[in-house]
C-alpha cells in the first residue's frame, strides 16, 4: 500500500517535470530563443578583443535567420560609443615586434598611431574635394576625403568664408603607396630619425583613412605659425562644430609622436568632436581611454 503510494507520488512528480519542461520548451520555441542565446547572453557584454563596450540604445537584433545566433551576439556598434568617463581597458599588447593592425578602417574613431597600423586599408567612399577649395596655383591636383567628411568639410569652409576666413585644402586621402614614397623621400633628405617626428610611416598615417586634411591660409603653408593666423585660430575654436579634431596639438609630442601640426585636422564626427573638445584630451588619448577599438587577432 505504502509502496504504491509511493510510486504514484513519483510519477505525479514525474508529470509535473514533464510538463515544466514541455512548457519552457514552448516558450523558447515561441520567443525564437536557442540555447546558446543563453550562453552568449552571458557574454553579449564583451567585444572579440574582450573589451567592456558602453551601453548602447542600440535595438536588440532578431534572430530569425537558422544558424544566425551569432550575429545576434556582434558587439555593439562601436561609432556609438558612450563617452563615459571611465576608462577603458588598456590596448592587447601587440605581438613582439609588431603593430597592433586596425580591424576596420572605416571607424571614424579608429585609433592611428606609432604603435598601430592600418595595413594596406583604403577607403571606398572617396570624393574629390572641389578645386576652388585649393589654392590657385595647386589646382592641378586633386584632393579626396571620405564621403561624410568631405561633407562636413564643405561646411566648414562655407562658414569659415563667411567668417572672412581664407582656408585652403593642400592634403587629404594618402594611400599607403603614397605615405610609403613619402616617407622614403623625407627619410632620405633628413634622415630617418627626424623623418619620423614629422612624417607617419605608411599604414600610420591619419590621411590613410581618408578623414585627414591639411589646411593652410595665405600667410602660412604648413608652418607652425599657421597655429597663429586668423585662420588658424578660427579652426582651433570651431572645427569640432563640424566633427574635426586637431591631431597634434602643441606640447604633446610626448603623446602624439609628432610635432605640432597646427594645419592638420581629422574628421571624427560631430558627436565624437564636441565629447573630445569637451574632455580637453589629445586626440589619441581620447580616441584610447573613451573610443573601444579593435584590432585583428
Ligand atoms: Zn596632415
């Protein structure tokens, strides 16, 4: 007697899970959730290079595809980054004797510098900057940004006129065939020591992504007075309005690696400008500590 009691007791329970789990089972099957949802649920936080990403507004992405669970899971949209005030975690070293190579030279937060390279990246929304941004006699060459750029560069230079500013264009889009002669050259007319404080080599050239340029007004091409011209001042003060950052600000050699280009700007975005001019950071640092970056494995 005891013992059949027992055994209904048993199977009531055993009902019961079956019915717990035919019920989750269900509920999965309706919400389109997989196992491995869970599991990378647990980890949606981290990025390939294991970085903590910022939180996003970003929406969370359908799973309809088969076998698409893991692109539900890519990190989030690092050109939307948070700003936050925290840092992040530190660069991966690099393996010795190497450059950390940039994952997508398309991010317009893309850290550029001594110690990371872009390979033989080449933008592939180029557009020629019109003549009349260029100074007369230079007008047999041609110049090119990334599309978003020169947008806002057009604009730039609209107001700066307005603002009876004279600007013009003498450098933008490099490829890495162009930087690596250039650098040749310098390095065989100066040495390669002094060539490099003032020239990337290539793969490290702002001007590689496409989202560099190179002012100069009437009374200063390429010179460290230009940081002093009406021209210069004005775009100190107000480039970041249109998504540009100086690069290589005065007293920060130590930081950037390179002297102090008072004609060099690059195009970050104008979220991006106004949150960098806000932290009163060298553009790398900020690019570093508040913008995740990624680099090939
Ligand atoms: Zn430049």
């Amino acid at each position: 007697m005891a013992l059949k009691k027992r055994k209904s007791r048993q199977s009531k329970r055993k009902r019961k899970l079956i019915l717990v789990v035919v019920a989750l089972l269900f509920a999965l099957a309706i919400t389109g959730y997989s196992y491995r949802d869970f599991i990378f649920a647990a980890m949606d936080k981290h990025d390939a290079a294991g970085l903590e990403l910022p939180p996003t507004d970003a929406e969370p992405v359908e799973t309809e595809e088969p076998g698409g669970e893991d692109e539900a899971f890519e990190p989030a949209d690092p050109a939307e980054p948070g700003w936050t005030e925290e840092d992040l975690p530190p660069l991966p070293e690099p393996p010795p004797g190497e450059l950390l190579r940039i994952k997508d030279g398309d991010y317009l937060l893309a850290l550029v510098t001594r110690y990371t390279t872009l390979g033989d990246y080449e933008p592939s929304d180029l557009r020629q900057i019109p003549a009349e941004m260029i100074r007369p006699e230079q007008r047999q060459w041609q110049y090119y940004l990334r599309a978003e750029a020169l947008e806002h560069l057009l604009l730039l230079l609209e107001d700066a006129r307005g603002a009876g500013m004279e600007l013009f264009i003498n450098s933008a889009y490099r490829s890495y065939k162009t930087q690596d002669q250039l650098f040749r050259d310098y390095a065989s007319r100066h040495g390669e020591e002094k060539a490099n404080t003032f020239s990337a080599r290539p793969g490290q050239s702002e001007h590689q992504l496409g989202t560099a340029v190179d002012f100069n007004s009437p009374a200063s091409y390429m010179g460290q007075d230009f940081g002093n011209t009406p021209e210069g001042r004005w775009l100190a003060e107000n480039a970041h309005r249109y998504g540009f950052a100086l690069s290589y600000p005065e007293g920060a050699t130590e930081i950037t690696g390179y002297i102090y280009e008072p004609w060099h700007f690059r195009y970050i975005g104008v979220d991006a400008a106004a949150a960098w001019k806000e932290s009163g950071m060298v553009l790398c640092e900020f690019l570093e500590k508040r913008c995740p970056q990624e680099f090939v494995d």
